[in-house]
C-alpha cells in the first residue's frame, strides 16, 4: 500500500537577483519564487518549485483538499482533479513577453514535482526514470552559459548582491555593469573557468542589434568552437532581425525569437518568413507556449527548437514536447527564468527524460549560485548536470535556508515581478515598449 499525503505546505520565497537586463527592462534586486512542499504518512518529503504571484498562491490553496488525504502513486488521478477544478477559475492569458500571467500550469506543476519526487522516492526510482513514455534517456544534461548584458547597479541605491568574498573571476564580473563586446566576452570567460560551459546564450533586446551581433563576434572570439545564440525576445522587425543576423549567421547555431508580431502578421508568420530569408534554424519560448500554438508553429515551419520550459509545459507537458519533436525531426530545448536549486533539479530530470536531440539547456543558476534551499544544489562541471540515481528528484530541503528566503519574500512590498523599476535609474521615464530594446530611446 502506498503513503498518503498528509500535509501540503506551501512557502514563498525570494532571493537576490543581478541588474540583468532585457527588452522588458532590468531585473530588480530580487526575484520570488513558490516552494511546494508535501509530507506523506511514511515520513518522507516532496518538494517543487514554480513562479509565485497571488494568484499561484491562492489556487495552491484551493487545491490543498484534492492533495490531502490522496496516495502518493495516484498522480494522474490528483492532477486531473487539479486541473478540473482550476479551470473553473476561467481562461488564463499568458501575458507580455518575458511575463507569464497564467496560474493553473503553474500550481499543476508545483504538486506535479512534489508528487513525482514523492514516488520516486516510494518505488526508488529518480524521477527521470518515471516521465514519459520511455523514461530516462541520459545521465547527463548539457547545460549552455546564460549571459546577460548588465546594468550598473552603482547607479542605483537598491539592494543589489555586491561580491564581499569573492571566489573566483565569476562573482566578481556578475555584479558590475557589462555593455560592451569586450565585457560579454569576460562574462564568459569567467563563467566557463567555474562551469566549463560549450555553449553560449547572449539575452538581447537591449542595444542596437547591431551592437548585440558585435557582441555574439566576441564571443566567438573567445570561444570559436561555441554553440552561440542571441534572443532579442522578438524586439526586432523582420525586416531588422535579417539585417542583423545575416551577417553573423555562420556564428549562430540557431536565432531564439528574431521577430515577432508586426502589423497584420503573426509571430509565427514573421518567423516562417525569417527563416526562409536566412536559413537559419529558430528557438521560440514566445510563439509555441502551449500544444495549440505548437501545431500552428510546425504547420508553418516557424520553429525548429521549441523551448519548454518545465514550469510553464508541466514537467510531463515538457517530456511530450521532446517526444514529439522526436518524432518531427526537431531538436528539443528549454527556457528559464530566475530559480533556486529545487528548479534546477525538475529541468535536470526533465531534459533526461527527453527522447531524441536535445539542446543545452538554458539555466539562470549561474546567476543566482551561491543562494540554495536544499542542503546540497545540483552541479554544473564541464557544461553539464548529472542526473542523480537516487529516489526522487534526488535533492534535500535546507528547512534553515527556506525560511531564510520566505523571511527575504515577507520583507519585501512585491508580489510578482517588475523590470521596469530599476530602469528609472538608468532612463527616468522609461516604459516598456515591445519593438524598441531596452536601452534604445
């Protein structure tokens, strides 16, 4: 007979966040996050983590009776039961570019991992071993380098992370302002000597395109047999994204969301169009977020890696991406947002139980290291993760370190997140506008 879940805890939590810049603005100090935690009657503990707003934390709330009380194997049961009954809250959109508004994925996801992890650990199998049709496909996941271009946060007076003991180039470089081809360059640099990293990830949206290609040329520079790739987040025109790219397109291994919506045409449509253009192969976490716009995205061959994110798919929603990619010819890959470590291990069992080609995933960690919940956080060495063979996701909540972060999340006046704030310091005023980058005005 299987455990009971006996108790759905539910913890929000904050950590500390670089000035991280992007077409949406700039991060502020601080990101939240939501830690789901359940307790069965045999004594063990499963965990999740997923975004955090009222909204979240309120339909957590309304799905605590359906938790409680229900076997830890009787997951598809207690998860369709969850989605019948936050579907009565009404259609959810998924809101402006980098923002996602929606709740019911959310909360399914946060009772989806601590469900699985508490399995795992009942039939002693991770959790890789239990997604999808086939199960584990890797030991290893290949992670990419996740660089920003960075305001200067001396120019403010928030409480940005300053390194007071530093322990390599990494801590050092991540805190100050980097704008140029030269200091991207050093981001990567010092992130490869703590991560050995392969691949590249440049966020745009915030320069001239043209500045950002110079950027992705440092980079290949420095690291000539790197997999690089630039996402403006759609800030470009079709017409801009072929100008800039075109040029650096033997550079780039793929274009994440080059264009987007313009005039009458779809994102999806002004896709199609670039990669006729250019050639070039395209990632999306923009115009294929759920399976509608999936099947209308591989209708006209906008999209080559869809990016599914395990906290916006399910972490079963996402092992179905890469199971149908398998089966289209596609290359499967992730996107993320900022996270603590409980994160980082779900996307890690998620990409290894993903069929097929896989590419690196994206990651914040690099950017929020050094902060944890669980006593010991997943590593990252020589651009990898290993999957753990232990139960469950394989990770141990820090019961001091979580109450450390909900106590930052208590002391905070935010409930979801703002890039628009710190960008007064920079250009008082500042708006968010979808078609111009960040620090073009």
């Amino acid at each position: 007979m299987f455990p009971k879940i006996k108790k759905l805890r539910i913890v929000p939590v904050a950590g500390y966040d670089g000035f991280l810049l992007n077409l949406s603005g700039g991060h502020a100090p601080w990101f939240i996050r939501c830690v789901v935690i359940l307790e069965d009657d045999a004594g063990h503990q499963g965990v999740g983590e997923i975004p955090s707003s009222a909204g979240i934390l309120k339909g957590l709330e309304q799905c605590r009776s359906l938790v409680e009380g229900s076997r830890v194997n009787d997951i598809k049961q207690t998860l369709n039961q969850a989605r019948l009954l936050l579907a009565r809250n009404g259609r959810e959109e998924r809101g402006r570019q980098t923002f996602d508004l929606r709740v019911a994925v959310h909360v399914i996801t946060g009772i989806e991992s601590a469900l699985y992890d508490l399995y795992g650990q009942a039939v002693q199998r991770p959790v890789a071993d239990l997604l999808g049709q086939y199960g584990r496909q890797r030991d290893e996941v290949e992670a990419l380098g996740y660089l920003f271009l960075l305001g200067d946060p001396a120019k403010t007076d928030l409480p940005y992370p300053r390194p007071e003991n530093p322990s390599d180039e990494w801590d050092e470089v991540r805190c100050r302002e980097a704008l140029t081809p030269e200091a991207v360059a050093n981001l990567a640099k010092a992130a490869y000597a703590r991560y050995g990293f392969k691949d590249f990830k440049l966020k745009g949206g915030v320069l001239r395109g043209e500045e950002e290609a110079d950027c992705i040329r440092a980079l290949h520079e420095a690291f000539p047999e790197a997999r690089l790739t630039l996402d403006p987040n759609g800030a470009w025109t079709l017409d801009e994204a072929v100008r800039v790219l075109e040029p650096i397109k033997h550079l780039l291994s793929y274009a994440e969301d080059p264009c987007g919506q313009e005039e009458s045409y779809s994102g999806r449509e002004t896709m199609a169009e670039f990669k006729k253009r250019t050639g070039l192969p395209t990632a999306t976490n923009m115009i294929a977020t759920d399976f509608k716009q999936l099947q209308y995205a591989v209708q006209l061959n906008a999209v080559d890696i869809p990016l599914a994110d395990c906290h916006f798919w399910t972490m079963q929603g996402a092992v179905k991406v890469g199971e149908l990619c398998n089966e289209w010819g596609m290359t499967w890959g992730s996107h993320s947002n900022n996270h603590f470590d409980v994160s980082l291990a779900m996307m890690t069992h998620v990409a290894a139980a993903c069929p097929g080609e896989i590419t690196a995933i994206d990651t914040h960690w690099i950017w929020q290291d050094g902060q944890r919940i669980t006593k010991e956080p997943f590593r990252i060495r020589d651009g990898k993760l290993a999957v753990p063979g232990t139960p469950g996701l394989g990770i141990e909540l820090d019961e001091d370190k979580l109450m450390e972060a909900h106590r930052l999340y208590q002391g905070l006046d935010v409930t979801q997140r703002n890039d628009a704030m710190a960008m007064q310091y920079l250009i008082p005023g500042w708006e968010f506008d979808p078609k111009k980058p960040a620090l073009v005005r």
